[in-house]
C-alpha cells in the first residue's frame, strides 16, 4: 500500500500545474543548447580530420557538396537544418530506380572520371575517397556502384587482357555498358570453387557455351541482374575435353540496349531485403547460352581456336586462387566503408548524448546529460576508440592494395580478410550500442542509426562469410608457422617477425603507468597471437596424428583458429595505430590519440576471454585492465565532441537528433 500511495503521489505532482504556468512552457531542463557552446576543444579537429581520412580530403569535401545541391539526395528541413538520405518510405522500385538516377547525376558531373581509365595509386585513392563519400550518403548507392566498377570492371582489369581492356573498361566508366558480377550460386557462396555453373568449348564455331545444370547452379545474389545490368561476369566450371579446368571467368550479355532479356537467359528478382532496397540483386540462368571465345577473361588461362588449354600456371590450386582476385577490392571497399558506418552512428550517439539529459540527482537539480552518466561513456566510448583505430587500420589496407605487387599478394589478401571480418563486425556492432543509446529517437529512420542496421548487416556475409574468412587467416598463419619450423629460417611477412625474438613477459603486477605504455600492449599482444599459433599447430598436429586429414583437422580446431584470427587482426590493428601516432609531435593531438590507443589496446584485453582463458593476464591484472578502462573513459568525455567532430562529415550527412532534436519534432514542424 505504502508503494502504491508513493505513485499516487508522484502522479498527482505530474497532473497538478500552477495555475500560471503554461502547459507548453520551457523548461530549462529541456531546453536545447549546442554542445559547442560548452565542450573543450583541446586539439584541433581539422588536423585531426588530416589523419583519420589521409588523403583526397578537398576531393571529398567537393562531392559533398555536389550530393547536397541536387533534389536527387532527397533533402528535407528539420529543426532549422537541412539534411541529405535516400527516402525509405518509397517502394523498392522506386529506391532502385533512385539509385540509377542519382548514378546518373554523378556521372554527368564528372564523378567517376578514370576510375577505371586511369591507373597508378592517387587515382585508385581518390576513386576510394568518392566511394567513401557516397556510401556515407547511402550504402545501396555505394554497393550498386561497387558491383559496377570494382568488381565487374576490376574483373575485366585483373583478369582480362589488352583486346579487353580496350573494349569494355571505357564503356564502362561511361556507362554505355551495366555491368554485373556473376560468381556466387543458389548452392554455394563462400565455396567459389564448388560453384555448378558449366562452360564447355565448340571447336566447330569458336564458341563457349554456358549451362545451368541445376536449380542450386542459378546465379543468386547479382547485384544489377534484376534491372539494369546489360552484361554479366560469369563464373563457371571450364570443362575441355571432357577435362575440368577449375573455375575460370567469362563475359556474358544479358540484356540488349533497349533493356529486353537476351535470348537464353532466365532472369529474375531476388526481391524485398531487410537493407539495400536501391539494390536490384537477381537471379540467373543459363541454358546454352553462346558467346565467342573471345570473351573468356585469359590473364591467367585460355583456350586456342582448335580448343587446346593453355595456362602458364600448372597448378590448379594456384590458378584458382588467382581467380578470387577482384575479391580483394571488395573487401577493402567493405572494411573501409563498414569503418564510416561506425563514425556516422557515433558522430549522432554522441552529439545527442551530449544534449539529452535524464534524471536528476537531487529532487529538485537540473537532469544529468546521458554522457555525463559513466555507464553511457563506457557503451559509447570504447566504440570511439576502436572506431580511430580501425580508421586508421582501413587507410593502411588501402595503401597495400594500391601498392600491390606480385610479392605482397599473400599478405593482402590476408590482411584484407582479417580486417574485413573485424571491421564490417564492430561496425554491426557500434549500430546496436548507438541505437540503443539513443533511445527511441534511434528507432526513427530519418535519425539514420537503426536504419543503418540492416543496409549494412550484409557486410559480415557477402565477399566471404566473415567466420570463412577468420579460419582463412588462421590457414595462413599455421602454414608461416610450418614453413618456418621445417626450414629452421626466421618469420619474415604477416607481422609474425615478432616470433624471432623471445617471449614477452607480462608483468606480475600491473600499474596505470604500466597498462597505458605502448610497448606493453604491443608485447601482450605479440604473446597472445605468438600462444595461440603455438596451440593452434600443436592442436592440428595431435588430430592429424590420430588419424585426421589435415583438411578435417583444422575444421576440428576452429575455436582456437577463432581465436588467432582475432588476435592476427587486433595486433595489426594496434600496430597502424601505433605507426600513425610515431609520426606527430609531441603535443595536445598526440596526447588524445594516446589515450584511445589505451583504451582500444585495454578493451581488447578486456573483451578477449583468451587473455584470462591461457593465463596471459591474472584475475588481479584484468580487474586492473578493467578499472583503467573506466578511468580512461571519464579522461576522453572531455575530448567526446571533438572527436567526432574530427570525422569530417557534414552536418547534412548526420541526423536531426545530432542538432536540435526539441526543435524538429515541435509542433510548428508538423504544420509544414
């Protein structure tokens, strides 16, 4: 009774006003006041900018400009500002058709200029810069445009030849020709190599000829296929003779120039997606379908007039993986933009955590801003850490992949994977803190953040599962470390130098001093990693040695392949972030950036259960990792706006819950 009277009386309070106050009256509490006009600037953000995007920023900042000038980019008025995103109220119709005509407008505007004509790193860099800027506008956009340069254009660069470069890369870019990527199947996805699709060669006309068998051999997930691609990459079997040469790469027309389906193909929609509606994937099939020899993509391998294989590359093995090529460039695309999807939704959490307040400590005392509160600064705060770190983790792998050579392939690909996998995961997982923080305003599409979960939950699975992916690593982390027993030499690539020299030594005890030097963390790392590799090819050996292939051995080894994946890639990690932070001067920006590089090397700690699971660190030195996160979070809150601040994104490119979120939901608004 005693509860229920309480309630009453709380009731009773909200009811009853003073007869001379205004039920619609301002309430200082919830009066809204910029967060600028109170937070510290103790770095200066446009420097900070210079660092986190590295390159192309006038680039950058010009197609911003470009996105916000056109009624295209659906720009809308709310609390006084405008704001630039693709409108989810219309049908997926509509949104596919939005796409191609935005596609449009940027081309006309010079936009996508070389990106396939010009060679060398600073244009592969600036054609990375604008694909960032668009997928900060909107990830179909981004992904549409992905499928169209970087994979079927990329497809016919890495592995065509001159006759095809000349024919098709400038068409390309101008758009006469709509390409699409045709690799993954009803019945395989991640295994390339088992795909069904066939392709066998008629001497008598100089023909191939591609069949879907099956109904688990259509084409499945093709990106352009269901509306607007005219042509296609296919991925097939290439059967000579009666001989299966493996996968290899052809190009196919699906649809004439006036948009009707070729003779032969089958297509149809894959429909309705919980993101990426401006996307039109498709499905397709092939019943005898005939195109000239010429059209088989022959960098790596091809078949002479009177039908004879030839391929400079023996191995199968080897030509296969020469083939999954282009997938490189998807998943630095993927990692690259996943890390912008997590400054955006931090950039919004924040700004409003900044202005929002909740509860008060005293009966009578102003309500407390949510980031004020330590609970909300450790959900958000270790988020921004990571969030700096990855940055500059996605700007080291664009600049191995603009610099690959024939040397480096091994690593790219590996650190492309493992960053794939971490990146486009933190990212999903950034999405649900942000929304949550955030409250129901999270909820609202036009606050972006909840919307953002299902444009960009794709991530983890396409261009390779992200679990495949890890295992991958892990697959080429165990064959250094065999390489290197077997041959007694030095580890040399894929960080592992670190395994020349002998083991770190945790501390016994661990001091705030201790937890926030770099060397420390690198050196807890390094043992991590160097211990689980150890365990990893120890475990691996033991199931061989019972009588396992060595295939079905690393399968039941995967919770500790898991775990060196981890450690691989958050090693890698924290070593561009320690790179990054060796070139500045002493100084307030050097300052901050060492305090997230503590917080992301102690969360790491933290969330890695391996850290305490193989004794890496005692139960007394993870409490203390634990505590220090908290004390690092309390020292960041001060820096919170002008570390989001620093991302560079536009104010129209955010969310009106970022501004003034009592002015675009008053009234007044709801009359306009």
């Amino acid at each position: 009774m005693e509860r229920v009277s309480w309630r009453t009386q709380v009731l009773s309070k909200h009811l009853q006003q003073p007869p001379s106050q205004s039920p619609l009256s301002s309430n200082p509490c919830l009066s809204y006041s910029p967060p600028e006009l109170s937070e510290r600037f103790d770095f200066e953000t446009k420097e900070m900018r210079e660092i986190l995007d590295a390159h192309n920023l006038q680039d950058r900042d010009w197609l911003f400009g470009l996105i916000k000038q056109s009624g295209l980019f659906n720009p809308r008025n709310a609390g006084g500002r405008v704001f630039v995103s693709p409108n989810y109220n219309q049908s997926m119709e509509q949104q596919r058709e939005m796409t191609m005509k935005r596609i449009g407008y940027l081309l006309d505007r010079g936009v996508f200029r070389g990106w396939l004509t010009d060679r060398g790193p600073e244009a592969e860099m600036r054609k990375f810069a604008f694909h960032e800027v668009i997928g900060i506008y909107d990830h179909s956009l981004a992904v549409k445009l992905g499928v169209h340069f970087f994979l079927w254009g990329g497809a016919i660069q890495f592995f065509g030849t001159k006759r095809h470069h000349d024919k098709w890369l400038r068409d390309t870019e101008s758009y006469a020709v709509k390409g699409c990527f045709a690799m993954s199947e009803l019945g395989h996805g991640s295994n390339v190599r088992g795909i069904e699709t066939v392709t066998t060669y008629d001497s008598n006309s100089g023909e191939f000829v591609i069949n879907t068998p099956s109904e688990s051999a259509q084409k499945y997930w093709i990106g352009g296929a269901a509306n607007h691609a005219t042509h296609t990459i296919v991925f097939s079997q290439l059967n000579i003779n009666g001989k299966n040469q493996g996968v290899h790469a052809f190009i196919a027309q699906i649809r004439d120039d006036d948009g009707n389906v070729c003779p032969n193909i089958r297509l149809a929609d894959c429909g309705h997606k919980i993101g990426l509606n401006g996307v039109d994937n498709g499905r397709i099939w092939f019943d005898n379908v005939r195109i000239p020899r010429e059209n088989l993509l022959n960098s790596v391998a091809d078949v002479s007039p009177d039908g004879q294989y030839l391929s400079a590359i023996k191995n199968p093995d080897q030509r296969f993986a020469a083939f999954l090529a282009p997938l490189t460039s998807g998943r630095v695309t993927i990692a690259v933009s996943a890390v912008y999807s997590s400054k955006v939704s931090l950039a919004i959490a924040i700004r409003y955590s900044l202005t929002r307040r909740a509860f008060s400590l005293t009966p009578n005392g102003p309500e407390v801003l949510l980031l004020d509160y330590p609970s909300h600064q450790r959900r958000l705060l270790p988020l921004l850490a990571k969030t700096y770190a990855m940055s500059f983790a996605a700007n080291y792998l664009k600049m191995i992949y603009v610099k690959r050579t024939p040397e480096t392939n091994k690593t790219l690909h590996v650190v492309s994977s493992a960053f794939k996998a971490t990146l486009s995961w933190h990212n999903m997982r950034t999405l649900q803190e942000c929304r949550e923080a955030c409250g129901g305003q999270g909820v609202k599409t036009e606050n972006r953040i909840g919307h953002m979960k299902g444009e960009y939950d794709v991530q983890t699975t396409f261009e390779g599962d992200n679990n495949v992916l890890m295992q991958q690593v892990s697959k080429a982390l165990i064959g250094e470390f065999v390489a290197a027993q077997k041959t007694k030499k030095p580890f040399k690539g894929l960080g592992l130098e670190h395994m020349n020299r002998a083991s770190p030594e945790i501390p016994s005890h661990l001091t705030s001093s201790t937890l926030r030097n770099s060397q420390f963390q690198m050196d807890a790392f390094c043992l991590r990693e160097r211990d689980l590799l150890k365990r990893f090819a120890a475990e691996v050996s033991q199931y061989q040695k019972q009588g396992e292939s060595k295939e079905y051995s690393f399968i039941l080894s995967y919770q500790l392949a898991e775990d060196l994946g981890r450690a691989f890639s958050e090693k890698a990690i924290l070593q561009t972030f320690s790179d990054v932070e060796a070139t500045l001067p002493a100084g307030s920006l050097k300052d901050v950036l060492g305090l997230l590089r503590s917080m992301y090397a102690l969360v790491c700690m933290e969330e890695d259960a391996a850290f305490l699971r193989y004794g890496y660190l005692s139960p007394d030195n993870a409490a203390a990792v634990r505590k220090e996160v908290t004390k690092l979070c309390s020292e960041l809150r001060p820096n919170a706006l002008a570390l989001v601040s620093s991302f560079g994104i536009p104010d129209a490119f955010l969310s009106p819950i970022a501004f003034n979120w009592i002015e675009s939901n008053s009234w007044s608004l709801t009359q306009h």
